[in-house]
C-alpha cells in the first residue's frame, strides 16, 4: 500500500516540475512577454511578494527539486517586475 502513495507522490512531484519549468520555457525566460495586468498590479504589495516567496518555500518542504524550479520562476518574475516598474525604464 505503501508503494502506490509513492507513486502518486512521485507523479504529482514530476507533474508540478514539468508544468513549472514549462512556464519558465515559455513566460519566464522570455523578457518581451507581457505579464498578466493583475500580477504587475500585485506586485507593488509587499504581502504579494511575501506569499510568492512563502510558495517557494512550501514547495521546497515538500520536494527539494519542486522548490528550485519554484525558486527560478519566482527569480524571474521578480526580476522582471523589478525592470518593468522601474523609473528609469519608464524615464520618469
């Protein structure tokens, strides 16, 4: 009975690693991608960034593997939030 917990595990943990390296091939490493209105809105709420952080962290609780992928997505949106808001990007 054991086994099949594994397995299941083991089938939700690949499954979350391919989904997430699959949106970091296709949105997070992408620089001219546009962000969906609401996560640049999010982004100005430190609570915002507290709770992707906290993500990350869940994620590496739960598999370590999980939460480095986890960890390069949330880089990426970070930093690409960070250059996006920028005043000197918007020469403001």
């Amino acid at each position: 009975m054991a086994s099949k917990e594994y397995d299941v595990n083991s089938i939700l943990e690949w499954t979350a690693i391919i989904g997430i390296l699959t949106y970091i091939l296709f949105a997070g490493s992408v620089f001219e991608i546009s962000y969906p209105k609401e996560l640049v809105d999010l982004y100005a709420y430190p609570w915002w960034r507290i709770l992707v952080v906290s993500l990350v962290v869940i994620g590496a609780w739960w598999c370590s593997r999980i939460g480095l992928v986890m960890a390069l997505a949330v880089f990426l949106y970070l930093n690409d939030m960070d250059i996006l808001t920028s005043s000197f990007l918007n020469n403001q």
